[in-house]
C-alpha cells in the first residue's frame, strides 16, 4: 500500500529553518506531483506547496514564497520542504501529499484533490 512518512519537525526559534523530508512508498513516485500542507491548531489544513513530477516546476503559497523551497528525488523517492525565516505563524502540523498528475507544471492543490496523505509532523515556532 501506499506510505507518505514524514520527518524533521520540531521546535525551533522565530527567524530559524528547518527541513522536513517525505519518504513515499508503494506508488510510482514520479507519476505524481507532491505537495506539502499544513493545519495550525484549530484551522483547516491549507495548501504549501507543490512540485511537478519531474521537478523542474514549483508553486508556493503567498504566506510561504520566498522563505520556503521544495524539492524532490525521484532516485530515492523522496519531497523535502526547507522552510526559513521561520515565524510564530508557521506552527502548525506539516503533511505531505500526493497527486496523480501527468504533466510538468505545479500548481495549487485544495486539500481534496489529493490523492494520498502522510499523517505529518509537527513544527512549533516560538517567538
């Protein structure tokens, strides 16, 4: 079956980075666009970003461009999401997606159009 496992939370200051990692198994990583979302407490979970299958096509969420960056390896199946200049607004638990898309453009997910999800993992930003 299908695993989205995703790693690298934590706590961490305002103005610091972290890197979180998904490991994808059971689907053939490449025929999918990736995208990462996030749900603060109490919110509804909002779309990240997202890359294209091949990697050479990103879109970001305004609240994120700019300060986070994802990528991807299809060698070793695996979407990551740097996220800088963190703040006290980016707290929030962190999912990875997958969407079953053909062509090599990214674009904006809503949290229906995906296909599979992680479970996540949690990003606390003190101020």
């Amino acid at each position: 079956q299908v695993q989205l496992v995703e790693s690298g939370g934590g706590l961490v200051q305002a103005g610091g980075s972290l890197r979180l990692s998904c490991a994808a198994s059971g689907l053939t990583f490449r025929r999918y666009h990736m995208g990462w979302f996030r749900q603060a407490p109490g919110q509804e979970r909002v779309f990240v970003a997202s890359i294209s299958w091949g990697g050479s096509s990103t879109y970001y969420a305004e609240s994120v461009k700019g300060r986070f960056t994802i990528s991807r390896d299809n060698a070793k199946n695996t979407v990551s999401l740097q996220m800088n200049s963190l703040n006290p607004e980016d707290t929030a638990v962190y999912s990875c997606a997958a969407k079953r898309n053909g062509n090599n453009i990214a674009t904006f997910y809503t949290k229906d159009a995906m296909d599979y999800w992680g479970k996540g993992t949690l990003v606390t930003v003190s101020s």
